[in-house]
C-alpha cells in the first residue's frame, strides 16, 4: 500500500531520527528472497559501510552509502514499514541492519513483498521509472505526452511506475475523482482543459498526502505506519478510496467500487460520468 506520500513520510521521519551518518555494522536477513537471495552477499555488502543519506524515488527508499560508494534499496510493497528501534525483536521482520549507536534499521514485511537490496548502481532502476509527478518538470503538456496514444483506461495509466514514478491505488483514485474523470476512460480521450484539471488533481492530492503523514487505513499488522509507530492522518481526508456505498461528499450519490487492471477501484458515478 505504501505510495509516494507514505514512502516520503517515511524518509523524513528516518532523516529526523538520525539515521544519516549511521554506520552499519551488522546484517541479519530472516527472509532470504527479501534480500535477492543471498544474504551473507547482502550482509557483506553493507557491512562497514556508512549511511550518508536518503532520498526518494517513485516508490523507492534510496539509502545513499559511503566508503565505499553504492546504495541500499528499498520497496515497502503492500505491506511493508521501515523500523528504527532499539528493540529488533518482534514477528514479521525479515530484514534488520545493526547501527553504531545500537539500534536497529529493520524491514518489517507481514507478507514477505517488500525488499531491501544493495546495488552498486541506480542506473539500471531509474531507467524503469517515469517522471516524478511533483517535480517542477511534471507539466500539463509533460502529462498530456503521457496519456496521448494509449487507449488503457485512465486508471491503469496513473499506476504505471514507468509513465509516471509514485502514484498507487489510493491517489489514483483520490486523483481522477478531484478531476471529475472517470477511471475507465481511454487516456487518449482526454482534452487539454481535462488534462489540466488532472493534472492539478494529482500533484493536489499527493501534497495533501505528505501534509497529513500518509494514509493509515485501520490498524492491522499490514496497515501503513511511519518508522516510530505513528500512524497517518490521510485517511481523514480520503473522498472515495474505500468508501463504497457511502454518499458522495460533494453530490450525496453513493461511491461504487468497480475491478479495473485487476485493481480495486472507487468512483463515484455522478461526478465522473463517463463522457
């Protein structure tokens, strides 16, 4: 579940808790495919080696680290958190790097998606992700060039990580209702005033997102929480995502839920007619 706002919350929660200049000086893997495999390779490359910072992109945690240089990757997936803690125990971690100051950095996972993988390079990852959509460079025409000549509904482009890096299944959803679009429109039919309007939508809702920490939605093992247990404040603010059946906050119509790409999806019929 973790997308774009949540993975930023995260960086900046971690940031806070000083996590840059930590060194690691250990590695423990529980779950060896979270790792790609070979943990004691794992383990060997990142041991000694000094966290110079962090950063994001799409939906990717990039540890930045030093001496020498290379890079920690990691993806939370559906279910994954990052843990800073001095307490490594627990269930469902299936990764944990040893600091220099005795905590803890650990990949907790109740589904065994996420993954944490050292990489010499980020060449070969960025290459696979498209443009990041609160960059100033992310522009109506920018997005326009995105939509034009695929007939895929709107929806299933927003999640594609290699047309545009960060967007999941809330914001998209949360996105294409702000724009009054409904999900299952070809991208290629949209119109210039539509596009600025999504293209608004998108860059508004994520920002709402980073300003209210995420969205946590319940609080099971599997919701999303930051790295010191706090749980977001975004699902107060959610117009449709997971409100089916309930009255639409602008119109009163109830929200419907239909399977798009295999993904769940919220609209609400009156305010997203398809046009």
């Amino acid at each position: 579940m973790p997308e774009m706002p949540e993975v930023h919350t995260t960086i900046q929660s971690l940031l806070q808790a000083g996590l840059a200049g930590r060194r690691i000086i250990g590695a423990e893997v529980e779950w060896p495919r979270t790792v790609g495999g070979d943990p004691q390779g794992f383990a060997g490359a990142v041991r000694g080696r000094r966290i110079d910072g962090l950063q994001r992109r799409g939906k990717y945690i990039l540890l930045s680290l030093a001496e020498p240089a290379g890079w920690l990757v990691v993806h939370l997936r559906m279910s994954g958190r990052l843990l800073l803690t001095s307490d490594d125990s627990g269930p469902y971690i299936r990764a944990r790097l040893q600091l220099d100051d005795r905590r803890w950095l650990c990949l907790y996972a109740p589904r065994r998606f996420a993954r944490m993988e050292y990489r010499d390079t980020l060449v070969e990852l960025l290459q696979r992700l498209g443009p990041e959509p609160l960059e100033p460079g992310f522009t109506p025409d920018v997005l326009a060039g995105i939509l034009a000549g695929t007939r895929r509904a709107l929806k299933t482009v927003l999640l594609d990580q290699q047309r545009i890096a960060g967007i999941g299944n809330i914001y998209a959803d949360e996105a294409l209702f702000e724009a009054g679009l409904h999900p299952q429109r070809p991208a290629a039919s949209l119109q210039p005033p539509e596009i600025a309007r999504l293209h608004a939508a998108i860059q508004s809702v994520l920002h709402r997102g980073i300003r209210n920490l995420g969205t946590s939605l319940g609080h099971g093992k599997a919701n999303f929480s930051l790295p010191d247990g706090e749980s977001g404040r975004n699902q107060e603010d959610i117009r449709v995502f997971r409100r089916t059946g309930l009255p639409c906050l602008n119109c009163g119509t109830p929200i419907e839920r239909m399977i798009i790409g295999q993904r769940s999806t919220h609209y609400c019929p009156a305010c997203q007619q398809y046009l």
